[in-house]
C-alpha cells in the first residue's frame, strides 16, 4: 500500500508576490524559468523530445500554475520523468504533493535533505531578528514544519548523476540547509543554483516591488550556517559558469554572471553575511 503524502501543519499560502509573478522565461533551448510570486522553478529538457524533469515545485497553491506553464512548454498531457529538488524549503515544496500525484513521479533530494521531506525533522526557525527588513520581519508565518513524502522521494544517486538530467551533476552545496544542492552542466557551463546564492536584493525577495537583478547571499532569515553557505558559494565560482538559474531573481549569464560570482565571493562578508542574527556568530574566515 502506498503511504499517503502529507504537507506540515503550517503549510498555507503566503501571500507574497514580485512583478515577475506568473512570468517564463527560455535561458537556453532546453532550460526554462518560471517565476511563481517570488520563487522560480525550472524545467530541463528540449521541448521536442519531450524528456525533461522540474526542478523545485514553487510555493504552496501553485500546482496549476505548474502544471499550466509544463504544458505550454511541453504540449498538452506533457509530463516530467521526476521532480528534483534543490532543497526542501517551503516555497520550493510548495506544490510537490499535488505534482506527484497528478503526475505519477518520482522525487528526487540529497541524503541530509531526507529527514525534512519525510517528516522526521523540521528546518530552524527563520530568525526574524536578521538584519535583512521586512521580509526578515514576516518570516515567522513561513512554514518549516516538515512535508512527508514518503517512499515517493529518493535520494540522488552518490556518483553526483541526476537521474533523466544527462549531462548534469549535482553538487552539495549546504549552508542554506545541510542538504542543499546545486545542478551543474560542463559541456555549456550551466548552473542551477537553488538558493546557494539568489539573483535578488534581499529586501527585496518579498516584495511588490521591482525584481532588480543583483546577485546576493542566501536567504538570510532561513540560512543557518554561514561558514558552509560561503563554502558552498566558493564552490560554485570556481566552476565558472556561462550562465545561472537561482531559486529567486532574474537568470543571469556571461560577463555580468562571473563578474558577479567573484565579488559576492570577494565581499560575502559584506554583501551576503547579516550585521547580525542569531545564526551568525562572527567567525567566518
Ligand atoms: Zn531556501
Ligand atoms: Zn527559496
């Protein structure tokens, strides 16, 4: 018998948007933004073969959206071979129950990511005393308790393969949570970062407001170990990608990406590490 799937208790719609709201975007002939309120989701794969997977699963209520912007891409009945999240924060397992079920498909998170998506643990409080503004301020009505999904979610296979994702690997990079990962591409150099750095101003990230592209930290309010997310983003810089996809912001590519990439390594004290918080205790080196 199949386990049934269920949401954390607090799993509710927040009613937070940015005018990128409803709003794709093709990066590459076969990598496609979608931005849901203030969060993107990502879809993999050439249009014409129809082999293609979604990445991350946007904020809760927004499985139509979903599933209405995979079949304007993909055709009518289109659907993905899996789902692969890049960690399991709420607005990136917003819809996942309704998409599994509509679908049919797997689920696929890093091993540390495991006890949040199967309802043994819940992620740390968000810590609205960060320096970051408004957005810091509300974020103690997003959900952590953790979603159940079972035995619908798999772990990646250890050889940094990504199942129906030929050609792409993932890359541990936490900080933000233990298991979050980052997707990346050799032949072309394309990054798909999750929320290992964002493409939006973290005042920003929440707002009505106007989606300026300029790359950041992690989100503040939910990243809990700043060594590692600077770790992580060291990383991701030195892969040097052509072209990037973030959880939240604007695609970014070429000169503007690596010129980016450097400063936010150079300066992440400054520019992603908060004045202060209660997760960030002042010794990174
Ligand atoms: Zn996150
Ligand atoms: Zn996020």
């Amino acid at each position: 018998m199949e386990k049934e799937m269920s949401y954390g208790s607090d799993h509710k719609y927040i009613p937070a948007t940015s005018i990128g709201s409803g709003i794709g975007i093709e990066v590459l002939p076969d990598l496609y933004n979608h931005t849901v309120q203030i969060v993107n989701f990502q879809l993999v794969g050439h249009p014409e073969t129809k082999d293609f997977v979604l990445i991350d699963a946007g904020m809760p209520n927004s499985a139509d959206e979903i599933i209405g912007a995979t079949e304007e891409r993909f055709g009518s009945d289109a659907r993905p071979k899996a789902i692969i999240l890049t960690h399991g924060h709420f607005d990136h397992i917003g819809a996942v129950i309704e998409l599994v079920k509509y679908w049919e498909v797997p689920v696929y998170a890093h091993e540390l990511e495991m006890p949040f998506l199967t309802g043994k643990m819940s992620y740390p409080e968000p810590d609205p005393t960060v320096e970051g503004g408004m957005v810091a301020k509300m974020s103690p009505m997003f959900p952590i308790e953790p979603i159940n999904l079972g035995d619908r979610v798999e772990q990646l296979p250890t050889d940094g393969t990504i199942p129906y994702m030929p050609g792409f690997k993932w890359i541990h990079t936490p900080g933000h949570t233990p298991g979050h990962v980052s997707f990346f591409r050799e032949s072309d150099c394309t990054l798909i970062a999750g929320d290992a750095f964002v493409m939006v101003k973290q005042e920003y990230l929440y707002k009505v407001l106007t989606q300026e592209q300029e790359i950041s930290g992690p989100p503040r309010y939910l990243t809990t170990d700043w060594k590692a997310a600077k770790e992580s983003v060291m990383k991701l810089e030195a892969l040097k990608p052509l072209v990037a996809v973030t959880g939240h912001g604007l695609p970014m590519s070429g000169d503007l990406l690596s010129e980016s990439l450097e400063r936010l390594v150079r300066e992440f004290d400054t520019i992603a590490l908060p004045d202060y918080g209660k997760y960030v205790d002042g010794k990174l080196h």
